[in-house]
C-alpha cells in the first residue's frame, strides 16, 4: 500500500472474479479507509434515495423473445461521432485517490482496455492530462463542478480541451453539498490532494471537508452558463442532474448538446424520485432531439438493459467502477465492465435484441411491487 498524509491506498493490481457488482462493496470495504469508504459509499440522509435508485429497476420488466434467430449480441455503439465498444461508461466520480493510489488515471486505463468511455471529474485526484494521457488516446469527457470564479472555470476548460477532452458534463444538482451523515460521523476530510485545485486559488483541497470544498462551487446556474461553456470550448455541453422533463427541455433550449438524468447516485437531494422512474418522461420530451446519458443506482446488465430500453443512450456507474479500482487498479476497472457487459449480453440474448439500438425498442412491462 501507499501512505499519503497517513491515509492508506491501495495499490493492487490484479484481475478479478467478479461474482456480481453488489458483492463488491463489502471486498472493498475491508481495505479502503473507514473515512474514504464512507464518503464512497454514503448518499445524503438516510439514503433514502439511494437505495430507491437500484430498486426502481423492479418497476419496469425485460419480455423475453422467443424465435428471434439471433445470436453473439453487439454491444457497440456510438455518442457525438465517438465509436464505443459498450453502452457503459463511468461516470465522473471525484477523488479517485481515496480508493488506489494512481486514481483516476488506473480508472481511465481500465476503461480504455474494455473501448469503454471515462468521464473524470473536477474534484480527480489526478490531473486532466495525466488522466487523458492513461487512456492513451481513448475518448474522455470532463465533469465541471462550476466555480464562483470563471477565471478557473476558464482554465479548466483550457486544460480539456488542450487534453483532447471529447466534450463537458456540466453538474448542476450539486450547487450545495447533500446532508451526508456518514462524513459527519466519520469527520471526514480530503487527506490526498485534489490535483485540479493544487494550483489553484482554492488550494489543493488536502484537510478539507466535502462542505468546504462546496462553498466555492457556483450556487447559481443558469441557462446562460450553459452557452457561456459551449462557445468557449466549442464542445459538446452535457447537462447532469436532470430529473424532470421541464429541466431537460430547458438544458436543451440553453444550449446543451446532451442531457444526463442522474440523481447523483442518491447523494445529493434525499427524498427527490429514483432517477430510473423518471427517465422514461423524459426521454419523451427530449424526443431524441439529444444523447440521454442515465446513472445512479446501476448494478447489473439487465439494469443498462432497462434504462436503455427507457430512453437513455448511454449508462453509467461509479461506485461499482471505484470498488473495482481499490480491489485491482485498472485491471479491477476492467474486471468491472467486462463483468457487466456480460451480464448485458446474456440479457439482449435472452431479449433477442441483436444491437443496443434493438434495446432501445424492445418492449417493457411496468408493474409496481409493494412492499
């Protein structure tokens, strides 16, 4: 292991065999530090949401297909003239560090090796251009946590696109942190420096709390910002936290080239609806006008299928990936995609969908189960 700051990071490296993504978790748990796993793991509250967003996925059943004279699913697919091997990507999760050693860019090595795409985010551990530069040439998208001060917002930027960054997540659904009780409990604060903030007037966000680091983000976002990013990068802006159809329509009428329904894994607003039971509403409004990327509560094949069935074009995940990074650095993020892709083809064979545009036809049953 390696020592930062007395913090202990995994430095593993190794396949693994992998029973389900839910199994993950508790692997991971034994060797990532209680302070770090808690700010991993936790959503807000008492994770309410969070638990909701992998459950919502009973709401809507896959129909089997007999007869469909198909076999050896692909899983290729494309976003904004990118060619992918899978439908599956990460989603941007900050402050790989607290899970391995070489972080975001052991992340970004194990999703290049799959054809996968790695979205890294403001808060890496990592710099954008080492990040960009360990996935070798594979597509990557930058997650903006946008500041009060555009002079940083510009030089991020900046540094993406001279990364060869792909396009822009813009995160709006975290203007203020959510209630999160376990980094209360745990008092927990960054020990591993943050590399986007190190030369930064924000500091290095080493021996902060995830509310200090907050308090810089902009608490105000508006369409106008949206635009703001697109002409100055001339990338693709993805707008990410929307959960209602009126949002989605507002993204796009400000601008954005992609629309990414997500919750924040449960994080953020407890009590707001798992986002796999609104995406169907709005896949309707946007009407294929732009990309729907999906994330928060994903765990299996037959889960992507469903949320591609839904509307979404691409799914992705994080916590799964990060458990997969401290039990195996980028081989262990490997581990986790395959693993999940397999589950997916399994799935399309049993659903006789041949492409992930088949999935995006194929019917689905909807029936509420009571608790």
């Amino acid at each position: 292991m390696t020592v930062v700051n007395g913090y202990e990071q995994s430095d593993r490296e190794q396949d693994l065999d992998i029973l389900n993504l839910p199994s993950l978790e508790a692997e991971a748990k034994k060797i990532i530090p209680t302070g770090g796993f808690g700010y991993i793991e936790g959503g807000s509250e008492d994770n309410w949401t969070l638990a909701e967003n992998t459950k919502a996925f009973e709401h809507a059943q896959i129909v089997p297909k007999a007869l469909s004279d198909m076999e050896d699913p692909d899983l290729s697919t494309s976003i904004f003239g990118i060619d992918l091997k899978t439908p599956v990507m990460m989603a941007p999760t900050a402050a790989q560090g607290l899970a391995h050693s070489r972080g975001e860019a052991a992340t970004a090595e194990g999703l290049a090796a799959v054809g996968g795409l790695m979205a890294q985010s403001t808060y890496s551990s990592t710099s954008i251009a080492d990040t960009a530069a360990a996935g070798n040439g594979a597509p990557q998208f930058f997650q903006l946590y946008m500041s009060k001060d555009w002079d940083f917002n510009y030089s991020l930027l900046d540094e993406a696109k001279k990364a060869g960054i792909k396009a822009i997540i813009l995160t709006v659904d975290a203007t203020v942190d959510g209630y999160r009780e376990a980094d209360i409990i745990n008092n927990f604060q960054f020990p591993i420096p943050m590399a986007n903030l190190t030369k930064f007037s924000e500091g290095d966000g080493k021996g902060k709390g995830i509310a200090e680091i907050y308090a810089s983000a902009a608490q105000k976002i508006s369409g106008a910002d949206v635009k703001r990013i697109a002409d100055y990068t001339d990338l693709p802006v993805i707008v990410k936290g929307i959960e209602s159809p009126e949002d989605a329509l507002r993204a796009i009428d400000a601008g954005a080239s992609g629309v990414y329904v997500s919750n924040h894994g449960g994080r953020q607003l407890n009590g707001g609806p798992a986002s796999f039971d609104v995406l169907p509403s709005i896949a309707r409004a946007v009407n294929h006008r732009v990309p729907i990327i999906f994330d928060s509560g994903v765990r299996r094949g037959s889960h992507v299928f469903k949320a591609l069935a839904s509307g979404a074009d691409l799914v992705a995940f994080g916590r799964p990936t990060i458990y997969g990074l401290a039990l195996g650095g980028a081989k262990g993020v490997a581990s986790v995609y395959k693993h999940i892709n397999h589950e997916l083809e399994i799935t399309m064979q049993l659903a006789g969908t041949k492409t992930v545009d088949d999935i995006k036809s194929a019917p689905l049953t909807h029936f509420s189960y009571n608790d």
